[in-house]
C-alpha cells in the first residue's frame, strides 16, 4: 500500500515539530555535538526497506532535528551567517510550496518580477546605470565564478568555443575568499595564474603592489583580465579600496568584481556605505543576504553593470526550454543554472515587510554589536584585539589560549560555536556580529561563557608563548 502523501497533515507536523525545535533552541542553544563515528549509535538514519511506522517516523524526525546544530541560536558565532528574520523564514517557506523554477517566465510569472526588482534596487543603491542586470546564484563562490567567466568572454570572446590561448592572468588580495582559486581552475584559467597581492596591515590590497604585478605580467606578455576586489574579506572583514583599484581596472582594460559576499550588504546603510565607495565603477559586485540579512542560506546577487555581457556569456539556445516571451522575462538567458531554485522571493518578502531602512538598520546594528564587542577586547587587559574598526568581525586572542584549540574545545565541551582565523601568522577567535537579533547581552554572554570556560578547563587547554 502507498504511504499517504498528504500536504494538510505533514504541515500539521511541521509545526508541531517546528515548536519544538524553537523551543530546544531557547533552552539549548547549542546542541549536543555527536561524533560522526558515534552517530549510528544516537540517531538512526538507516533507510529501511518497507515503510516506517507513523510513530517511528516521527520520533526519527524529531530526534535528527534537535540533534543538528543550532546556527540560529544567540550562542552560534561560527560562520558568516546565523540567526534568522522570520520574514526570510516566510519568504522561502512559501517558495518551497509553490516550487517554481525561475527559468522561465511560462513556469516562474510574477517571481521574474520580484527577482527583476530586487536586482533592479540593488543596482540603483550602488550606482549602476539603467543597462545593468542580475541574477541570483547559488552562493557566494558562484558568483564570483561568474564575474570571473563573463571577465574572461569579454577580454576575448572565442574563448568559450576555443579554449584559452593565451595565458591571462587574474588579481585577487592574499585574503581574499578561496573561491577565487577554484574559480581560477573551473573556468580553464588556472590556479597558477591568480596573482595574490598582499594587504597592508588593515586587510586592503596594497594597490601599488597590484599595479606593479599587473606591469610585470604584461612586460611578460601575459594578459591581464580580471581583478576580484573584496568588500568583507572572510575573516578579518577588511575593505578593499575600490574606488584606487577602479581606476587600475579603468587604466589596464580589467574587469573589476567586487566580492561582497560578506560585507556588501553595507549597500543598504548610509553610515557605512563609504566602504564600498567607488562600487558604481566595478563591473560586476555580489553580495550575500543569507550572511547579514538573516534570510535562509542561500541568497546571492550578483549584478554586472552591462546586462549584455551577463547575456552574451551565460545564454544558449534551447528550444525545449524557451517557448514564449521575450529573452529579458527567461531568466535561463542569464544563469549558470537551467533548473533554478526562487531564491529571490525570501529576501523580496523581507525587504517588502521591513522596507531598506528596516535592512540598514540590521546592518547598523550588527555594526555597533561589533563596536561592543571590541569595546569590551580593548578595556580588558586579558585581551588582545586583531581587527579594524569599521568591521563585523571583531578578532582577539584571550590570555595565553590557543585560539584554535579554545575554539575546538569550546564546541567539544557544548558550550559555544565560535570559529578561529589567522592573518600575517598570527591566529585569533573570529567573533562574527552577523545576527541582527543579538543584542549586547548576548554578545556580554558570549565573552562570560568563554572566560568561565577557560577558568573551569585550564590545564586542558594548549597555549601560546
Ligand atoms: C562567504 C564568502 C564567499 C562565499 O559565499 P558562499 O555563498 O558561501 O559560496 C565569497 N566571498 C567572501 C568574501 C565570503 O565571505
């Protein structure tokens, strides 16, 4: 007999599930971590044969679902997202129901307009002129794919039929996100063929040394094509100096992509847009709503200041697939994807509920939480502070702790998730103030749980000389 398939009644599940869930994460913010090699032994995630009884199946759920970390929690700090708006929550609930593609506009309607306005605000907040466009990837890394195959076609246009020919170069900062790297490799470019220019002691490419390299490397008679510049490196949240790395972009003929994965959200804040300053002169910019705008992972723009160029490298034939409206409402023209998730309508939902002064008050905040948390670093003799002032990522060392191995215990011991990073040889805590619903208690919370922690484990923590 088949199983019921019965939407009314999962749903009803879902919720009771759901309160749980919500309910867990209040009274045990941070889950009980299991060891992968302990797992068959909590949780059983075999796939049986014949159908599961009704009461097993539920027990199953409930178990796998209060054992998976927690990455909304007020004590989740580990990664450049956490937390989350229950507007982006309703958002991206209801695109699962509808579970449209956004490929076209026979299958997608409207949602192409709610993607098309999204990308179209985003342009007018950094300064892009009428004819760019956009589109949504799957994340972070995949934008900055894009940026780097569109970079290629427009420095030479037969080499998506030919391969390359001649030996390009890409220019990206020491710091920069490793997607850079495997980007390089994906489109046929090279990993050996990205230049890393180091940063100064802020994080921020040293532009001469670009220029410098770039000179070299036509002297050698390679061809320079593309620049990735970051707006938020990954662990230091250091800016790029756009508006300086333009005008090299502007003088060499380069494509300058903007990687504001993490940081570039700054957009919607006219206190701290200044960090992205000369934004309108890139060619293409990204940024990440899942990271600071607490919308479900993943919700990725990335813009290109000419449409065309998003068009001409991203746009194939296939007559299976398009059958009505013009190319501008298929927005298969302009994806890497053919089958594409609507990953447009949480963050569409979100931004229509609060407006974009309710997200630059988000951004706002996750800055003055960091401004907080560094406050609190610098009037503390135990600490020591690693990071800038404009930034969300606030890096420190506690006394003689190990950061890698504080961090590692921490989770071991169940009591935070917090993440390490190193910059010019020296490791620290990365404390990330990337959730808008932290207020400074939780944040006075995080520093108190750690100091109790390292005061109560001591001898089992390593330390630094
Ligand atoms: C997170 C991050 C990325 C990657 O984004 P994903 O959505 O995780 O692929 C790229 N660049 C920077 C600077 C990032 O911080």
């Amino acid at each position: 007999m088949l199983k019921t398939n019965n939407i009314r009644e999962d749903l009803g599940l879902f919720n009771q599930i759901v309160d749980i869930f919500l309910q867990d994460e209040i009274a045990h913010p941070v889950s009980q971590n299991i060891k992968p090699e302990d797992l068959p032994k909590k949780l059983d995630l075999s796939l049986p044969e014949s159908p599961t009884l009704d009461e097993d199946f539920k027990i199953s759920l409930k178990k796998l679902i209060l054992s998976t970390p927690k990455s909304s929690s007020r004590l989740f700090f580990n990664q450049l997202f956490g937390g989350r708006h229950s507007k982006g929550v309703l958002g991206d609930l209801l695109a699962v129901m509808l579970n449209n593609s956004m490929a076209t506009y026979k299958i997608a309607g409207p949602q192409v307009a709610v993607e098309k306005e999204i990308i179209k605000k985003v342009c007018e907040k950094i300064g892009y002129s009428k004819n760019a466009g956009g589109t949504f990837p799957t994340g972070g890394s995949m934008s900055n794919f894009m940026s780097m195959i569109i970079a290629r076609d427009k420095k030479n246009n037969q080499i998506k039929d030919k391969g390359f020919k001649d030996n390009f170069t890409a220019y990206t900062s020491k710091i920069s996100h490793y997607s850079v790297a495997k980007n390089a490799s994906f489109c046929g470019l090279g990993k050996e063929n990205v230049r890393y220019i180091p940063t100064n002691d802020l994080g921020q490419m040293d532009v001469k040394i670009l220029e410098n390299q770039i000179n070299e490397d036509l002297n050698n008679g390679l061809i320079p094509f593309y620049i990735n510049a970051t707006s938020g490196t990954t662990v230091l949240c250091a800016f790029d100096n756009i508006d300086e790395i333009s005008k090299l972009a502007k003088k060499y003929d380069l494509w300058l992509h903007v990687d504001g994965a993490f940081g570039g959200s700054v957009l919607f804040s006219d206190k701290y847009k200044h960090l992205i300053k000369g934004v309108e002169n890139s060619d293409s910019f990204c940024f990440n709503a899942h990271k600071t705008l607490g919308v479900p992972l993943s919700t990725s723009i990335l813009v290109v200041k000419n449409s065309d160029k998003l068009q001409q490298t991203f746009s194939n034939k296939a007559s299976y697939l398009y059958q009505t409206h013009d190319d501008e409402y298929n927005l298969g023209y302009s994806s890497f994807e053919c089958g594409r998730r609507n990953n447009a309508l949480k963050l569409w939902v979100l931004w229509k509920s609060v407006g974009s002064i309710g997200l630059e008050q988000m951004i706002d905040h996750e800055f003055a939480l960091a401004q907080y948390a560094r406050d609190y670093v610098k009037n503390n003799g135990n600490y020591k502070l690693y990071s800038a002032h404009d930034s969300m990522s606030v890096c420190f060392n506690y006394k003689n702790y190990d950061p890698q191995d504080l961090c590692k215990k921490l989770y071991e011991y169940n009591k935070l998730m917090v993440g390490y990073g190193n910059f010019k040889n020296i490791s620290f805590v990365r404390l990330v103030t990337i959730n808008s619903q932290n207020s400074n208690k939780e944040i006075d919370s995080f520093f108190k749980i750690l100091e109790q922690f390292c005061e109560e484990h001591d001898d089992k923590i390593k330390k630094i000389n």
